[in-house]
C-alpha cells in the first residue's frame, strides 16, 4: 500500500500538480479568486455575496466572532458546499476539486486537535502520510520540520501531555509537513509566549520569503496581522468589508502629520490656528496637522521660528490597523459582539 | 539543538496513490490497537478453540476413511459401482470377492458406519442447525456427509467460540476509534488532507475488520488447510472445494455490519465508554429477548403437547432482535446448512438493512463537525 508513484503520472492530484503550477503562472497575481459566494447554514446565512481577490504573499484575515471567517476556510478547502458562487484555489474549482486544493494547502486549525494516542513526531509523520508522502520519507520529513519548528526531544512525548504552546507548534509542523503552496493558518499564535510568538510569525515570514509560499492567515490579533501581513481583508456579518493591500489602508486619504514638542503644546496650536492649518491637540500632547502641500511646511517653520517652539519630531500618521477594523465593522451586529 | 537541523527545505518527491490513503488511517489504528495488551491478550486466546476444532477435524477425517477405504478395496477389486454397499455387492455377485475378505470389510463396514453416526448425532444433538447433519447421516453418501459436517464445524466454530470473542474484540477495540478523534477534534486534520469522508471511514471500518478477520477467517481458513492436511483422502477436496468461498462469505457477514454498528456507536459520543456500554447493551438486550421468549415459548409447547426437547422446534420473527441470532441464521443460511432460503432471507434483509443504514447515519455523523 505504500507504493509509490511518480508525481505526475498515476496520482490524479499529482497529475494536476503540473496544471496547478500553470495556472498559478496565471494566476500568480491571484491565488484565491471567490465570485459571489454564498454559503448559508439552514436558516442563517454565513457567506454573503463575497467576492475576492487575494494575491501572493501574507494575507490577515479578520473579522469579529461569528463573521464567517472559518465558514470561509472550509468553502476554500473544499470541505463545505456553496450555495451559489464560484472560485478558485490555486487554479482548482472550490466544491469539485476539493481533493486536490487540499493537496496543495497546509491548514492550521484553530481548534485545539490532536490525534490522540500518538506522539508529536508520530502525529507529523502521520500528517505527511495522509497527503502522500511514503512512510519512511514522512518520517524523515517530519524530524526535519519538527527541528525547524523548534520541537527538540519533545516530540517524543505523547501529544495529550502537550501544552497549548506545543501544540500550536505541532498543528503548525502537520500543515507544513507536505511542502504545500498555500498555509491557511487559523488563530496561529493563540496560546503562545511573546517569544514564541513571534519565532512562528518569523517562520511564516520566512516560508512566505525564502520559499514563495503564500499564507492566509485568521486571526484577532491584530498586531500579528500588522506585523507579517501584505493585504488584509476584513469580514463582518459574512460579507467582506475591507480587502487590500495593508500600505494603502494605512496610508491616511488626507495627509496628516504628527508634531511632538519639547515642553508645551498650546503655543503651536494657537499658531497654527492663527496661520488657518488644521490641527488637533492629542491626548498625550502631540499634534496632528493636516498639512497637504509644501506651502503649509514652510507655515509651521515659520511659526516654529516665531515662537521659539522646538520640535522634537514631525512624522507622518499612518492609520492603524485597530481604526481600520473598527471602521470597517462599525455599524453591524458584529461590532457588539 | 537539533544535530542535523537543515531548517526549512522544499519537498519534491514521489507521493504514494490516492487511493491508498485510507490505509495509512488503518494502519494508524491497528498499532494504536495492538498497544493495547488486553487486545493481544483476546487475541491469542481466540486461537485457543481452533487447537480444539482441529483435534475434531482430525477424529472426523480418520473415521470417515476407515469407511471409505475398506469400500473402495472391495468395490476396485470387484469393479462393481461405489454406491454400492458391501452387502449389496454380496447379494448380488455370490462368486465375487472371497467371503472371509467381504465378511471383514462388511464388520469393518458396519463398525465405522455405528462409530461415525454415532460421533455425528452425539455431537448434534441439542445443537443449533444440526438438521442438515442428521440428513446427510442418513443419506448415506459419504461424500455430502463430509462436507456437511465440515461445514457445520466450521459455522460452530465461528458462530460460537469466536462469535463470543467477536463481541468482546469489538467492545474493546471499537468505542475510541472515533469517539476519541470526536473528543480530540481530530477531524479537521483528517479533513483538511486530501482524503474523503468516505476514505476516513474507509480506514477506521478496517481496524476492527482485520482484527476480527484474525480470529474468524483466518483460524477458519487455516482450519480448512488443516483439514485438508489431515485427511488421508484425496477425494475431500473435491467435497469440500466451496468451504474457502462460504467461510469468507460467513466472515464478512459477522464483520462487516457488526463493525459498521460498532463504529456508528463510537461516533455519537465523545466518551468511548458510552459507546462500549451501547454495544455490549444492543448485542446483550437482543440476546436476552429472543431468548426469553425462545424458552418460554418452547417450554409451553413441551408442557402442552408432551414433547420432548428434541422434538420441540420454535421459530418466530421475534429472533430478529437479536443480532447474533440474525447473523447466525445468515451465516448457516450460507454454510448450506439452512437450505430453504425463505427461512433466512428475513434475517438477510434485516442483516442488509441495519449494514446500509448504520453506514449511512455512520456518514452523516463524521460530516457533522464539519458542516457546523
């Protein structure tokens, strides 16, 4: 049973690999596309008329609990049938080629999931042979990725005696365990230390730089998504609200800048007012100024010089992901939750 | 720190077929069930009644050729027809063979015929479908008489001692294999690989199905062989070439639907054992019922009609809540030992219908965690 085959030639989805490949040429600047999309669970609706596009890199997926984010996972894994809609992963139709996009996806669960009776290195192993991969190559496979995980002597205890941190790690060797081109990380980083943490958001980032694999990732910690993310799409009461690139959403549509000032505050204010700039005196004493064009520079140099006002700094805003979040879901029952 | 770490590295190799996948599921569950050292245990024990079944075998076969050799001396030195009995060859051939010679084989005739009957009724009296046995006796053609008794040590062996092991193996080895995967939320890392639900059930219907299939068909099997080994004559082939055919059909009909209700069981819950209590409950309630009013109903007809318990014969739909009296029925049905179909197609509908429906409600249930 443990015959192996040449990719690409009896296996059905080691067959499409090669097509896979082709259309992500195609594709390359979109690895999921969804037109449509509506998925509902009897009498309530999960998906609404979502339709995306998301390219190469790290992608955030947010949205407040019961936003239709895991519903969104399963329809692009396969695992959970449309109701209308259509779209693609990685070059495969959702719904009828399921197989073969999982084939080509490692997916994190958010759950806390285990195989019980098993050890982490067992449980890896038992990961790689499920998507193929021959016993003794799963095995020497999984001691690999388990190192690059940072799971050391470990790994040979069983998976039930596992903190959550451990198996976070784990759930994140089993999904990469197969070399897939796409990870679908749910809640990633929950349960870790700040170390740890940021060692398994360096590890995505590393996959996504150093071996062109692209992420899709779930998760209410924002800072996370700020950290590690190319786009980001946001997703309230199962409709996408927001889905771009996460330097133009921080990119403020009216310019603004942020002056902070050695001793008091107030002198700068009214000397802008005076000039007709518009500003805003920040709770922690800083100074936000709308200043759009060279002209209006010039005007706080000049009110700066006049007044003996030193400024310590005078930095472009940049919206924050938190702002962008809640203005995305302010105004749905979602935001309440 | 790792001695050999080469960090992250890309994977092109060869992947196995996907249709084999359900396999590294059982294999996954057969040494997770022979960690188990009460399942080892079971399992050497089981072997214990095919010693015993064998020592049968070999009686049956040494007194059944003491008969038949003596016949064919005497009927190849006369060339008079094998159906022949000794005394018929000497009514009607009075110059034939010398009368000492027809005199000794007619005693040892005689001898083996009362030795083997005997044998054949002691063993099935009181014994459930030893009907076709009496029969094939009294018929007294050798050669059905063999392959019915072989047929119905073999349906006793797999209906009695193993069918006993069968509900204790299940009953150990079944309830974790999904509950626990339920418990654990395992599913989403089945799922989320390139296998179906199907392919998962696929894997885990075959841990307890190999299992049973080392303690049913495989001793059966090589008690067949050992049979075959055992005998000094070469006609038992030709009497029992369908034995190997009907004691694989007979073990899938105990595997595959009592697997199947086993699996369903360990489904619905995430302690296994609640699902362990739901079997040995549904195989013990519908053995007790049915019993009850077997012998109630018997005993009525004793006391009323003034039979004996020999003479007494009951049959009633109610047998059908029973499982193990369901699948014994189909079982004898196909060891030939039931011959009128009509009598057993009830329970080949009921065996079918609880087989489709378990698998269907079985299905339904591993979907489940990922529909919600």
């Amino acid at each position: 049973m443990d015959k192996s085959v040449p990719r690409g030639q009896n296996d059905p989805v080691s067959q499409q690999d090669s097509k896979a490949e082709m259309q992500k040429q195609e594709t390359d600047e979109h690895l999921i596309q969804l037109d449509n999309i509506v998925k509902d669970y009897r009498r309530m609706r999960a998906l609404e008329d979502v339709s995306l596009r998301i390219g190469s890199g790290i992608t955030g997926l947010l949205g407040p609990n019961g936003a239709g984010k895991s519903t969104l996972i399963k329809v692009l894994m396969g695992l959970v049938r449309v109701n209308s809609g259509s779209g693609t992963v990685l070059g495969f139709q959702i719904g009828r080629e399921g197989r073969q996009i999982r084939a080509l996806v490692g997916y994190m669960p958010e759950d806390d999931c285990y195989i019980t009776g098993m050890t982490g290195i067992e449980m890896v192993q038992f990961s790689a042979s499920l998507a193929g991969i021959p016993s003794i190559e799963a095995l020497r496979r999984s001691h690999e990725i388990l190192d690059f995980c940072g799971v050391h002597q470990e790994r040979y205890r069983s998976v039930e005696g596992y903190s959550t941190g451990m198996r976070q790690k784990i759930k994140f060797a089993a999904a990469i365990v197969h070399d897939p081109q796409l990870l679908i990380l749910d809640e990633p980083t929950s349960g870790l230390d700040p170390e740890e943490r940021q060692a398994l958001l360096n590890r995505v980032r590393t996959l996504c730089d150093n071996f062109n694999k692209s992420a899709l990732i779930s998760t209410h910690i924002l800072p996370d998504v700020q950290a590690i993310s190319d786009h980001v799409v946001i997703l309230a009461e199962g409709r996408v609200r927001v889905a771009d690139q996460l330097w133009k959403l921080n990119t403020p549509t009216a310019p603004q800048y942020v002056a902070t000032v050695m001793g008091d505050s107030s002198e700068l204010v009214e000397g802008l007012k005076q000039a007709g700039i518009e500003n805003e005196l920040m709770h922690n004493g800083t100074v936000l100024i709308r200043a759009d064009n060279d002209e209006t520079f010039h005007q706080i140099w000049q009110i700066c010089e006049q007044s003996q006002i030193v400024l310590s700094s005078l930095a472009p805003t940049r919206n924050s992901l938190e702002e962008i979040f809640m203005s995305a879901i302010r105004g749905t029952n979602n935001a309440h939750s | 720190m790792p001695i050999h770490d080469v960090g992250y590295r890309g994977w092109q190799g060869a992947t196995t077929s996907t249709w084999s996948r359900w396999w590294v599921i059982a294999m996954a569950g057969m040494r997770g069930a022979f960690k188990s050292r009460w399942i080892r245990r079971m399992l050497l024990a089981s072997w214990v009644p095919t010693i015993g079944l064998g020592v049968v075998f070999f009686m049956f076969e040494n007194i059944i050729m003491s008969d038949k050799a003596i016949r064919e001396w005497v009927v190849q030195s006369e060339d008079i027809s094998r159906q022949q009995s000794v005394a018929q060859i000497r009514q009607r051939r009075p110059m034939g063979p010398p009368r000492q010679l027809l005199e000794f084989a007619d005693e040892k005739t005689q001898a083996s015929q009362a030795i083997r009957e005997r044998f054949i009724k002691d063993a099935a009296s009181g014994a459930w479908n030893a009907d076709a046995v009496v029969a094939a006796v009294e018929s007294g053609n050798p050669n059905a008489l063999r392959n019915k008794v072989w047929c119905w040590l073999l349906m006793s062996f797999l209906r009695y001692p193993q069918g006993i092991m069968t509900l204790m193996i299940i009953g150990l080895l079944v309830p974790p294999l999904i509950s626990r995967d339920v418990r654990s939320r395992a599913f989403l890392l089945y799922y989320s690989r390139p296998i179906s639900r199907f392919e998962y059930i696929m894997g885990k219907l075959a841990v307890p199905a190999m299992t049973l299939m080392l303690i049913t068909l495989v001793p059966a099997l090589f008690l067949y062989f050992f049979g075959l080994l055992l005998s000094p004559d070469l006609s038992v082939i030709a009497d029992t070439w369908d034995l190997p055919i009907r004691i694989t059909a007979a073990a899938m009909v105990c595997v595959i639907p009592t697997c199947l209700v086993a699996l369903l069981f360990s489904s619905m819950t995430q302690e296994s054992r609640f699902a362990g209590f739901a079997w040995f409950t549904v195989w013990g309630l519908g053995a007790v019922v049915w019993s009850l009013i077997y012998h109630t109903n018997t005993t009525n007809m004793m006391i009323q009609q003034r039979l004996r318990p020999e003479e007494v014969h009951f049959e009633s739909p109610w047998s059908l809540v029973s499982i193990y009296s369901t699948i014994g029925r189909v079982q004898s049905w196909i060891f030939g030992l039931e011959t009128d179909v009509s009598n057993a197609l009830p329970s080949i509908i009921v065996l079918g219908l609880i087989t489709v429906v378990a698998f269907i409600w079985l299905y339904r249930r591993v979907s489940a965690p990922v529909r919600i």
